[in-house]
C-alpha cells in the first residue's frame, strides 16, 4: 500500500461548492488518503453538506473562529497523520488520477534528486459551475527560488509534499496575504526543489467574485512577498515584479 496521503481543504461557506470539491477526492483512483475539511467558522451550509457524506477517510474539524485559509491550513497539517501532504481549495475539483499521478511522479523525482521536496501539476480555469474554459495553464519542469520569483504558476490546489522531506515548520503557512506563495518561497528558500508535471489536473473555479477582485491590492501583495519574504531589493523586486504581471496576465488570456 502507498504512504497515506492527508488531503486538507479549508472550507468557509463553501456551501455552493463544496459537494462537488468532496465528490472530486473521493473519486480519486489513488485510495489511500484522508480527507481534512477546517471549517471555518462557516455561516451556510457548508458543515450540513460534509456530514451528509458516509467515508471513514473524512475528518471534519470545527475552528471557534473565523481566522482565514492559513490558519485553516495549519489546523489541518496539526490534525494530518499521513506522509504526503496536498491543499485542495473548497470550490475546486480534482481529475480522479490526480493523486495517483502526482504521487507517483514525485516518487521517481527523489529517485533522481535528494532536494524534490513537492511538486506541482498544471490547471485548468473553470466557471462557476465548474466546467472548464478550455485555458489550461503549463507549467515548468522544474523550481527553484529564482525561478519562483519570476513565475507564480504554482497553485496552492495542485501542491503535493512529502513531510519526510520538508518539515512542517516550512508547510506551515504565515499570516500573511498570499500565504500560499509565501509558502513555497519559503520552502524553496531552505533548498529544496519544486518539480512540475505538466497535466491538467486540477480545475481551478473562479466565481463571480474572484473575477471582480482588487487588483490593486493584488499587485500590493505581490510586491510585498518580494520585499518581506523574498527578502529582495527595491530594483530586484521591481525586476521580478514585471516579470511576474508578465506571465500572470498571459495566463489569464
């Protein structure tokens, strides 16, 4: 049998999407795994519709408040008992050999490097009703710190980690905006290696609201993360920065 693999998803009135996020792990020809929902502190429907579901691999956990995805995140790492960590995003969906397949490739990267620490898949943007759009976002075969800087393709619904190899000290997200990115930074500034496996994986939902978020404050959290985490100078953040709003909006045509 595989390691166990703990799957944990962050959930805050989710309650649209989650069935179909649940349904999509479930379905997974790699069986192995547990499924961590964090409810936090959800006003809808949500924790109605994940006690609806009968598996023994569901752990639903209950925070006494609403604290945001990182810290969502970091209860359900303290809760996961399995080898391989992977983040699914409540209103995602996964492709049923996206376990399997990733787990695997991993697998053969650390036979070949000592530093693979995780890996990464590509994507597939999907409407609200989680049908995909037919724009699938490629991605390297390879990761490293400087890299990471320039492309930000690496999506938090995609990342598989094995624990033996990275600690839980550098999964553990920070209370910071764009946590997600300022995870993989760290974890690649310790040196360790992040390994692509261009296929469509995952499909990535982006509701109404995404669509119509600041982008002001996007771009300021993305300067941000060069300064702080990146630990970068005014010109080398500059330099990434355009680098980044280069490839970020070519995605997204």
């Amino acid at each position: 049998m595989t390691p166990l693999i703990s799957v944990i998803s962050p959930v805050h009135n989710a309650g649209k999407y989650i069935e179909d996020t649940i349904k999509s792990v479930l379905a997974q020809t790699e069986k192995n795994f547990e499924l961590i929902l964090v409810d936090d502190c959800s006003t809808d429907e949500s924790v109605k519709k994940i006690e609806g579901f009968d598996d023994a691999r569901i752990c639903l956990v209950r925070l006494n408040e609403n604290q945001g995805a990182w810290a969502a995140r970091n209860k359900g790492l303290e809760t996961a008992t399995g080898r391989y960590i992977a983040f699914v995003d409540s209103d995602d969906l996964w492709m049923p050999d996206k376990l399997e397949k990733q787990l695997n490739f991993l697998t053969e990267k650390k036979k070949e490097d000592v530093k693979a620490g995780f890996t990464f898949t590509g994507y597939e943007f999907a409407d609200e009703t989680g049908k995909g759009l037919g724009k699938v976002v490629k991605v390297p075969k390879k990761m490293n710190l400087k890299q990471a800087f320039n492309n930000t393709t690496i999506f938090t619904s995609t990342v598989l980690i094995d624990r033996e190899q990275v600690p839980d000290e550098l999964i553990r997200m920070p209370h910071i905006k764009s946590e997600d990115t300022a995870t993989w930074w760290n974890i690649l500034k310790a040196g360790h290696v992040a390994y692509g496996l261009n296929e469509n994986l995952t499909l990535y939902r982006r509701s109404a609201g995404s669509l119509s978020s600041d982008k002001v404050e996007a771009l300021r959290r993305i300067w941000n993360l060069y300064r702080q985490v990146g630990g970068l100078s005014v010109p080398a953040s500059a330099f990434h920065f355009c680098c980044w709003a280069v490839t970020a909006v070519w995605r997204r045509l």
